[in-house]
C-alpha cells in the first residue's frame, strides 16, 4: 500500500516517464546524461550498490574505502561524484560522513526504463 | 560477435537484481558502466527515446535524422553505440535500417533502480 502510493506520487509528479513515452526535451535530455555519466563508472556503481544495500540505507564513508583498492581522496572523489548527479546524500555527524540514496533518484531511473508503455501500446 | 555480450553477461549473471541487492563484481560493475557511458549521451538518449517510443517499437533510420540539427553520419555513430551497448538491434530491410530497442535490456536496467528491497528493509 504505502510503497505504491509512494511510487504514485512521484509518478503524478510528471518525474517518471519513460523512454517509450513522450519525447524527451533537449533539456531533460542534457540533464539525465549528466546523471548517466555519474553512473558510467565501475567505481560509482559499487559505491552506490554498497550504499543501497546497506541495512538501514545508510553506510558511514568510514565503510567504503575498504572494499577497494582505492585511497580515501579517491573515494570521496567518486561518491562527490555521486552527490553532485543528486543520487546520494552525505551528512556529516561527528567524524564521519554518512551517505543515503535519493530514493527518488533511483525511482525516476527506473521509471525511465519501465516497460509498462510497451505492453500497453 | 554479438553487439549486445555485455548486457547478457550481465543479465545471466543475476538478471534484475537491484542496486540495493546483492554486492555487484567487479566484473558486472564493468559491463554496467559500458552501458551507462552509452547513456551519458544527450543525443543517444533522445534515439532511444526516439526508437522506444515508435508505434509498433520499431524506428526507421530514415525517420531518426530529422529531429536532430546533426550529420546522417553523426547519427549513425550514436546509434552505432546504443547497439554495441546492448540497447538496441538494427535490421536493415532495403534500403534502409529499422531499430527497435531490446527489452531485456531496458528491464534490466528498470530493475537495477528498483527500491523494492528499501521498502522490505
């Protein structure tokens, strides 16, 4: 019940269409490549799959650097990256940062490749 | 050897398992950044629209150009990389190639933002 009115919500909100409906402006356009070409590193979607899959939703940066073979300026770097394509959030609480997806973020990308008009059509 | 190797691998690897699933390899975190390097496009994303949105899913090439202030070559060259992405198939029948997007493949993608697993959490 309350996941779907969620998605309603942010589906009447005009944010969730897809690729086989109406025509993207050049604008909306422009703007999703930005957030594609946040996604089009190997990096940045193991961040964002750590951050996601963590219980609660919420990963301390204290956690991220271990996984990779990376160094911590790197990483920030990488999840700046993320921040910036509005696909996360980081709040700083004490010595840490910890960082969220944007639920909404991810549910607009996976309305964009909803299938749903297909089958309709 | 087949255009679209990367997103099967992908897609038999695990097929619609959310970025908020299990931990992403290395290896699908590679083939994954490909294909939304493909995205990070304002024009392909606009072909994408383009073809998705056709009645019956197909597009004609000769029916792709139009909307773009851009070369026929230019626009063979994003099409071009939509298709090694996995994101869609051309078909030439005479004169001309008809592009129809892979479902597959945009489920897939669907499926990657999907926050069912943030909800059950």
């Amino acid at each position: 019940m309350s996941k779907s009115l969620a998605l309603e919500d942010v589906t009447t909100a005009g944010c969730c269409a897809p690729l086989s409906g109406p025509q993207l402006s050049e604008q909306e356009a422009a703007e999703l490549a930005k957030v594609f070409k946040a996604l089009a590193d190997p990096v940045r979607l193991r961040l964002l799959n750590l951050i996601a899959s963590q219980e609660g939703g919420e990963a301390c940066v204290c956690d991220l650097t271990g996984p990779f073979d990376l160094t911590a300026p790197t990483i920030s770097h990488h999840l700046k990256v993320l921040r910036q394509a509005g696909l996360i959030t980081g709040e700083r609480r004490g010595t840490w940062v910890y960082y969220r997806v944007i639920p909404e973020a991810l549910t607009r990308l996976s309305g964009l490749f909803a299938l749903s008009a297909f089958v309709d059509a």
